[in-house]
C-alpha cells in the first residue's frame, strides 16, 4: 500500500454542485432544510471513511434565490447536529473573518470541537458578497486588502483565546478540591488596529488542541494567509498545470516562513460526472446543462466579472474585451479563473455559462469509474494535490456514485484508507496536536 494517501471530504451544497443540481430527477431539493437530510449524508461519508464533511456560508442571502438553493442552515449549528450524528468524521464549518468578532467565534468553535471530540476545522473566509456590508451596519464591503488585515489579526487573537488553558489547566481533583490551575490560564491582553481582547476562553483546550485551520482562495492576499495560518486549503483549478504551480507555491511559501509544507493539505474541488461508458457520463453532463437556466448562470457571471450580458447572443464568443479592469475584483481567485477558461478556450458564452455551471469554477471530470480515479490519482501524483473536495452534482446520488464506484477503485490501488487510524481531524489528515503558546513561555519561565 502507498504510503502517502488521499485526503477526502465531502462538500455538502444544499441541492448539490451543478446549479441546477436541484432541478434533476434524482435530487431531493425538499429536503434542504431538514437535519436529517444532512445526517444522513455524513453518516455515509463517515462509513467511507472520509476526512471530513465541508460546509460553505456566507452572511447574506443571494440575489439569485429566484432560481436556485441559494440559501444553506448555519454551518456551526449544522455541524453540532452532525456531530451528534456521528462519530468519527471531521467537520469543517466556515465562518467570516470580516462579520464576526473573535471571543465569540472562538467560543462556539471550541464548544463544537469538545462536543464532537476534537473533530473540527475552520474554513476561515474575508467573505467576498459585498451585500453583507449592510446587514452588519456598514455602508459598503472593506476592501479586499483590509479584509486580509483584519483576517491576520482575527486568526491571532482567536488563536490565543484557544490557547488560553494549557492542557494541564483543568484538574477536577475531588481529593483535594481543586477544579483548574488557575496559574495555567491566561488572559491574552491584546491590543491591535482592529480588535482589543482581554481574555482567557471561558473553555477549556479541546481534545486536538484546537481547531483546524482551513482557508479557501487563491489570490495572493489568499497564498500569503495560507502560508502562514491555513493546515488545508480548498482550492479551484481548471487544469493540472494551474494546480501544480499552486501546489508549489504554497509548499514553498510554508518553507519560507518556517513551517513544515507536510503540514498544509492542499484539497483542490472536482466535481464528478459518472457514467459506464463516457458517453454516458457525458449525456449526464449534458442533462444537467439543459436544465441550467441562463438568467441565473448570467448572474452568475456577472458576480464573478462584473460583466452584465443579458440580451447578448449566447452562441456568439465571450466578449473578453469588455471585462473592464478593476483592482479589487482582479485580486478575487474566481475572477481569474474564469478569465483563464476565456482565455484558453475562447468559449461562446453559453459554453463558459455551462463550465461555470457545474461547481462554480472547480474542476469537473466527466466520465468512467477509471477515468475520474485516473483524473484523481494523476493529480495527487503529480504535484498537483494532497486529496479532493468531492463537489457531487446532486445530492445524495452524486455522492452515492462516487463512493459506490469511484472509491473502489482509489482503494484497489492503495490510494485511500480502509479504516480510519485516529480520532480527531488532525489525526485523518496527518496533522500534529499543538501545544498552547504558553506552554513554551511556562518552559522558559522554568
């Protein structure tokens, strides 16, 4: 069996991947708001034996809600269901760096890492949906720059608040009457441009020390922040060469600031098509692009580009000259990615319509059993990923396939475990517990 082995999870979207995932036959949109529904899927990803579950949010309702699941639960509350649910998968749960304050976020993290016994990660976003400004009391969205300066002072003081206990702070010693060492808990005292935070958590360290870090985004605001916060980094690319010079980049970026690049995961998104012929697989594809709707897949790319083409003709070619520049918007990862495809492919526009369709710009594989394993094990190979976020069309058929037929296969070829090996997320994705920062200044104290 290889040594080195794939690192999976699921990425639940309400009505699944595709934009009109909701919309296919075998779907069950209904169901969106039920735990349940939720429950179900984790308890089969946890008999799969993958890493983790990863939940997506954002602070606002999408101007978009006319024609698809554009609205999800609440990612903390939804993973302490699931947690309850299960027993051994990670839960990753995203949260604003830019709409939250830290004592609190901190707080619920550390809460729902002990519940489920040290399962948790964090997928630390700025948040990119401007409309968010104005359901906090903002008049317009910070900047992409500042929303990287408060994120880098967010990420410091939520990281001393969950090192504020010391492992060895909680005693509950009934002989002699003492419940925690008070000289092992510490107030944080920090004093910075965005935030002021006396501390201690009122929380104990959870089982793996504290959550995982996880971050999304490929900008270079985004790498730097990776490179010295993130342990996983979902990621969107196109083609193996992109994913390659990411994956690169990133270890190299690790290795700079001093950190070992082992231990930062890089988890691109795929998005799988599945069939037992390709041509199969293909017409699957094309059932689901005859359901997209243009008025919702227009938007779409307006929010990515800024470029508004209703009324254009869709069969004529993307219109690149018209993408006006724009500063902020051209340090977004999606923005580039999708002037990537344009410039690569030269698509009309209903074919850069259907390629944004199926994940959003990650990466779709369509085809055979072998073929999206082949896809898989070619990029994990070659420098190009540490393992997936599974992004399934439509749920739970999607993911029912590809653990049916896929999984198998990475199996077979000693590329995905059979049993998970540890308790805690850290310990399926290879990572190492921390100590508390202050147990290093206890150690030169002494």
């Amino acid at each position: 069996m290889s040594q080195r082995q794939l690192h999976l999870n699921l990425f639940i979207y309400p009505g699944g991947h595709h934009e009109a995932g909701w919309r296919y036959k075998g779907s069950d949109p209904q169901r969106v708001l039920d735990i349940g529904y939720y429950q179900d899927l984790a308890r089969k990803a946890e008999a799969a034996k993958f890493d983790a579950l990863f939940l997506a949010d954002g602070p606002a309702l999408a101007d978009n809600i006319r024609y698809a699941s554009r609205f999800r639960l609440e990612p903390l509350t939804t993973i302490t269901a699931l947690a309850a649910a299960t027993g051994r998968i990670g839960l990753i749960a995203t949260a604003s760096t830019t709409y939250s304050e830290p004592y609190n976020l901190a707080r619920l993290f550390a809460s729902v890492d002990h519940i489920s016994g040290g399962r948790v990660g964090w997928n630390i976003v700025t948040t990119g949906a401007a409309q968010a400004a104005q359901n906090f009391g903002l008049d317009a969205h910070p900047v992409h720059a500042d929303r990287y300066g408060r994120a880098h002072e967010f990420l410091e003081v939520v990281t001393k608040l969950w090192d504020s206990w010391q492992d060895e702070a909680l005693v509950i010693d009934p002989d002699s009457g003492i419940f925690a060492d008070d000289a092992r808990i510490h107030p944080i005292d920090h004093a910075g441009p965005h935030f002021r935070v006396r501390g201690p958590l009122n929380i104990p360290r959870s089982p793996q020390g504290r959550p995982v870090y996880v971050q999304a985004g490929s900008s270079e605001d985004g790498r730097h922040f990776a490179a010295l916060h993130a342990e996983a980094i979902f990621t969107a690319h196109q083609t193996l060469a992109s994913a390659q010079e990411f994956y690169a980049d990133i270890k190299a970026r690790a290795r700079g600031v001093g950190r070992d690049p082992d231990h930062i995961k890089v988890l691109p998104g795929i998005s799988p098509y599945i069939g037992s012929t390709t041509a199969e697989a293909q017409a699957l594809h094309d059932e689901f692009n005859a359901l997209t709707q243009p008025a919702y897949s227009l938007d779409v790319l307006k929010r990515m580009t800024g470029l508004d083409l209703t009324g254009h003709d869709l069969d004529a070619p993307f219109p690149r000259h018209l993408v006006a520049p724009d500063p902020d918007r051209a340090e977004a990862s999606r923005f580039k990615l999708v002037l990537d495809i344009v410039d690569r492919e030269k698509p009309t526009i209903r074919q850069l319509l259907h390629r944004i369709a199926g994940a959003r710009g990650h990466w779709v594989s369509v085809g055979t059993p072998e073929k999206i394993a082949d896809d898989i094990q070619t990029w994990f190979e070659n420098g190009a990923a540490d393992g997936f976020n599974v992004m399934p069309p439509w749920l739970h058929g999607g993911f029912d396939a590809f653990v049916e037929h896929v999984l198998p296969i990475l199996r077979r070829r000693g590329l995905f475990r059979d049993e998970y090996r540890g308790r805690t997320l850290r310990d399926h994705f290879g990572l190492p517990r921390p100590g508390s920062l202050y147990d290093h200044a206890e150690r030169r104290s002494a």
